[in-house]
C-alpha cells in the first residue's frame, strides 16, 4: 500500500501553496474539474494559491508556440472555483515574484506554460530552487504525469513540505486494489497509435489475464506476437482507421468473462462515424459487464462521453499513460518524490 501525505493532514492555512495541476487540455476540462475539491479545500483554509502546469511540447519558436499558452484557461478555473484568476505570463522571475507578493486568498495566480522554460523537463535544481521561493508549500494534483522526472513533478518535492491532491490520492487508492487484489480474470484494453504502448503492453502482460491490443498497435507488431497466449492482435480495415468486426467480437468474447477490465486508448478513430464501430461495440461490451472497469486517457474518456457510457465506469483515471506505467511498476517517480 502507498501512503501519501495528505492535504487534510497539512497546516495551509494563510500558507502560499503551489498547486501542480494536469491543464494540458483542448475542449474537455475534465482534468482541470477534478482538482476542485483540492482547490476548495484550500480555499476553505485561506491558501493563497499559485497553480502551475503545461500543455503540450513546446517547440522554442515562440510564435508557433503561443496556441500552447495557459492564458485561456484562466476563465475555465475562474468557473470551478468561482474565484478571480489573475494570469502571469512568465514562469520565474520579478513579474511572478510581484505578483506572489500581492496575492491575498481573494484570487488565485496561474502562471504560464512550465515547458516553455528548459529546467521543467531537465528538473534544473535552479529553476526548482526559482519556482519554489515563491510557496511555502506544494500539492501534486497532477497524476497525468506523475510518471515524469520534472521540476515540477519530484523538484518541487523534493524541496518544499508537499501532500498528495485529494484526486490524485483517490486514484492511487483505486489503482492499488487492482494491482494488488483484482477480481479475475484481469483483462487490459490498450489501443492507441502512439507506438510506444508496446513498451507498456510488454510491462504489463504478466500482471494481467489477457491483452486486447487495438487502434494502429498491432501494425507495429507485424506478425510477431509476443505472447499468443495472453494477447488477441486485433485485424485492422483495409484502411486502417478501425478494427474488423471479428476481432469486435473476439474482443467482447474476453470481456465478458473478465472480473476487471482496464480501458486505455481507443480501437479505432471514433470521432469519425464510419470508423466508430471498433470503438462503440468493444466500450459498449466493457459499459455493459459485470467487471470492475477503469478507463484512462484522454481519447478514451473523449470516446465514453460521445457514446453515453461515463456513468458506467468504476474509474476514470485522468492520465492513461500514467495509469499503464502504475499498473507496470507498482509506483511513479512523482508519487515516489511524495513519499519522501
């Protein structure tokens, strides 16, 4: 079991708490709404909080690179929170220090893009040391990417006294009764096109009963599968965008003998009608079972709130790829850093 520290354990009160949160979104701000019970508590106790994030990978060009500013999320936290946001365009420096120096719990700060500066993703102990002169105390709520060795994931950590978000703690909760004590069989559903889920299906085979593998993946395989007897190799459409309607039904065949269902990624490109049936059929047979059923990934929630089946899950986890790499290893980097 992994105890983390917990926010309701920690003297906040009239503290400046920097808030690492997933806002690395498009349309869905799911991610953000599910840090508010973090953010009102804080509130409730008169923080004065400094919210911290990123969206996407910065290319250094900073014209190409301004579609990936925080600025536009500044109104969608002032929504959840109903609390004035004030957005600072700099990440360190005089500007933020000033405006650290004039925060008072009627407000909240959000700084802009962490990866728009080189020490986030090299973890810089400068930059660490920087960002975290301006708190007295840091909360992860960002399980999304827990599995990065960031500044501000296991920096920030590292140097300040820190607890676990109230989400991110209830996920942990969630991921560990299915690593350690799952009803089976155990079956994972990993699709995507990011060819890098091979590395997770081949770190997660021998925790589970069996692996359904869909979306582009199975053309990285080719025809070599790892383990015949634990992964079904879905066949892909002549176009490649869906999986065929036998490899539907053999995939819902193992469903529904499954005691836990674990949902990453997408069969097929769903957004697209004549596409979506890989998709539908195989959610719509996960929805439908008597498993206990976690999903994550931000496709994959995207796909169940198009077809209707949200309330149908056990969990929806915030960060697929985060959830994978938990389920491989047992802990993050991230949660490590906490338990520190």
């Amino acid at each position: 079991m992994i105890n983390l520290p917990k926010l309701t354990e920690a003297n906040v009160s009239g503290k400046k708490v920097i808030v690492r949160m997933d806002l690395d979104v498009d349309e869905d701000f799911s991610r953000i709404e599910s840090a508010k019970e973090t953010l009102d508590y804080l509130m409730d106790h008169n923080a004065l909080i400094i919210i911290i994030g990123h969206k996407g990978r910065p290319s250094g060009d900073k014209e190409k690179d301004k579609i990936l500013s925080l600025e536009r999320l500044a109104p969608v936290i002032e929504r959840i929170t109903k609390k004035k946001v004030e957005f600072v365009a700099e990440i360190v420096g005089e500007k933020v220090r000033q405006a650290v120096q004039l925060l008072t719990p009627e407000k909240i700060l959000l700084l802009e893009n962490l990866r728009y500066h080189p020490g986030e993703e090299k973890n810089d102990p400068q930059f660490v040391s920087e960002l975290s002169s301006y708190a007295e105390y840091y909360v992860n709520e960002a399980f999304a990417v827990a599995h990065r060795d960031h500044a501000s994931i296991t920096g920030l950590a590292k140097v300040l006294p820190h607890a676990a978000g109230m989400r991110l703690d209830k996920e942990v909760k969630v991921l560990v009764k299915v690593l350690e004590d799952p009803d089976r069989p155990v079956v994972a559903v990993i699709s995507g096109v990011k060819e890098d889920k091979m590395d997770r299906i081949a770190s997660i085979v021998n925790k589970v009963d069996k692996v359904l593998v869909g979306g582009r993946l199975p053309l990285y395989y080719g025809d070599d599968n790892p383990n015949p007897e634990k992964i079904i190799m879905a066949k892909l459409i002549p176009d490649k965008e869906d999986i065929t309607i036998h490899s539907i039904e053999s995939f819902k065949k193992e469903i529904q003998k499954a005691g836990t269902v674990i949902v990453a990624g997408v069969p097929g490109k769903y957004e697209d009608d004549g596409h979506r049936q890989g998709t539908k059929e195989v959610f719509e047979a996960v929805a439908n079972s008597s498993a206990y059923k976690i999903l994550g990934g931000g496709d994959a929630e995207a796909a169940i709130t198009l077809l209707g089946l949200t309330d149908r899950f056990d969990w929806i986890s915030v960060g697929g790829g985060a959830m994978l790499e938990f389920l491989a290893k047992g802990t993050l980097p991230g949660l490590d850093a906490l338990k520190v």
